[in-house]
C-alpha cells in the first residue's frame, strides 16, 4: 500500500474538485486525475462518480475514507516519531481564521513561527466562514463560537470587545448622539443580514431591531474601510479600531458587546507536532494581544 496514492485521493475526496486538489497537493489537476484513476484500477473499483458539478464518492469511495484518513494520521505519527522532539518543526501548518483577527492579532503570531521555525509554511485561510476541520480545510480553526459536535477538541482563547465607531469628520455633520433613537439619522454599516455565517455576530437586532443598515458587507474589512471613508457607522472589534486614529465609539456606554474567541482542533491531528505547537503559540499571542489591545 503506497501511502502517496491515497493523498491524491484524499485531496479529491476533501475538495471534489481537481483542479483544487492539485493546488493543495502542489501539482496539476492532470496529476490528480491521473494518480486517481491509476488507484481506482489498483483496486478495481470506482471511487469517484464525475459530473460537471466535480467528484463525488461512490460506496466504495466512501468506505475507503476513513482507511485513507487512518493512513493519513498514521504517516504523520510516524514522521514525528521518527523526526524525534529536538528535530526543527516542518511542513504545512493551515489555520482556518476571521479576517479580522487574522489580520490584525493571528498573522504577528505566524509571523513569529516562521522566524522561529524555517520549515514550517504556514497558510492563514482568512474568510468569513465555519471550517470543516474534518475535511482537512485547515489543521485549527480559530472561532467566534464554539461547535456542539464533531470529534474536536475546543478550548477558549480570550475574550473580545466590540462598539459603535464612526468617522470623525462624519460624525461632526450630524448633532451630538445622545441615544440609539439619534443613530436613526446615520446610515448604518454591518452584516449582510443573510449572509452572516455566525449568529454571534449579527449585531444590529440587539441595538434595535428597527435599525436598518443601508450598507452592508460579508467582509468586516469592507465595514472598516466604508466607516474610514465616512459612509456611516459601524460595529468594529477594539482591536481592530484602536489602530485608526480617525475612528471615534459612539454611545460607548450603551453599545457594547463582548464576544470570545475559541480554539478548535481535530482530535485526530490535536498531537500531530507542527498542529500542536502552532496552536499553542498562536493561543498564546492572542491573549496577549487581545489583552492589551482588545
């Protein structure tokens, strides 16, 4: 049993796609195809049903999954043991983060795993989205919420800070706002109500439900940016709004919210060695920012 085979499979099964696959795994989606079906006549079985929509698992492919992932886990057990605790940490580390704490608090802990490990490559998928850790869509996942299933290991990292900013100059043209009432002559910024991929952070229908914000975004980097340019006000993370001077909270003392962020990780890669230590460093550094700046 060649251990290469099934990680073109794997690849194929996690994403359905070739051509993703092929990224993943650093090759062409020629090689993809062409390493899945070499392994399908190996075992003289279909694995995959092909359609236009991409590659699905048939019966077989479906009972082979967990062997190729037991395969997988074996092959990387195997690779600590044998690299032994000294060795220097190696390989592909991908984190499943929200934009905005991978762009302002998780990219200076991956920025100092890199400096401290040389081999390590680390991926930070910044999207506003829940990962599928059992896919292999990242190695952990940092969340605004913890899962209430799965074999996955969850613990709390900090907590977070969130308000009401606006622009400066924007919130000169307008009177002084006293109440949520005044904020009605504002346009608000937030959410794609729809859109929102964690109940947490729909903000607005805990202000007032009779808000309604006339910009919206799935990016809270849009959000930012739309609040700088002067379009309205918007709920931001402190960490975040500290950093722009132009920024100022409104009703401070009425429109707070405070959120948590947790760490999840497959039970199956939670000792892999790079996953491992990755994940505590990267703990490590948010709650020390988000401390200090959140």
């Amino acid at each position: 049993m060649n251990w290469d085979d099934y990680r073109y499979f794997l690849a194929v099964a996690r994403t359905g796609q070739l051509s993703q696959a092929g990224r993943i795994l650093g090759v062409d989606h020629t090689t993809v195809a062409r390493r899945t079906k070499a392994l399908e006549s190996r075992l003289k079985t279909k694995l995959f049903d092909r359609s236009p929509r991409g590659y699905a698992l048939t019966p077989a492919g479906q009972r082979l999954l967990p062997v190729a992932e037991q395969l997988e886990r074996d092959a990387e057990r195997a690779r600590d043991s044998v690299a032994g605790a000294q060795a220097p940490l190696s390989g592909r580390v991908r984190i499943g983060v929200p934009e905005g704490v991978g762009a302002y608090v998780v990219v200076r802990a991956a920025q100092e795993l890199c400096e401290m490990h040389g081999g390590l490559r680390l991926e930070l998928v910044a999207l506003p989205q829940r990962f599928s850790l059992s896919r292999r869509e990242a190695d952990f996942a940092i969340a605004v919420s913890p899962p209430q299933s799965g074999r996955l290991k969850v613990r709390k990292i900090a907590d977070y800070k969130l308000h009401l900013y606006g622009a400066r100059d924007y919130l000169e043209r307008f009177p002084p706002v006293r109440s949520v009432e005044d904020l009605k002559q504002m346009r608000g910024i937030a959410y794609v109500p729809d859109l929102i991929f964690d109940k947490v952070l729909d903000y607005i229908p805990l202000i007032d439900p009779a808000l309604e914000p006339r910009l919206t975004s799935t990016s809270v980097h849009v959000q930012l940016q739309a609040a700088l340019n002067g379009a309205g006000v918007c709920i931001l993370h402190d960490f975040m709004a500290r950093h722009h001077e132009r920024l100022v909270r409104v009703l401070e003392n009425k429109i707070s919210f405070t959120r948590s962020f947790w760490l999840v990780v497959h039970e199956d890669y939670a000792d892999i060695e790079r996953i491992r230590l990755s994940a505590s460093h990267v703990v490590k550094r948010m709650r020390e920012i988000l401390k200090r700046d959140g």
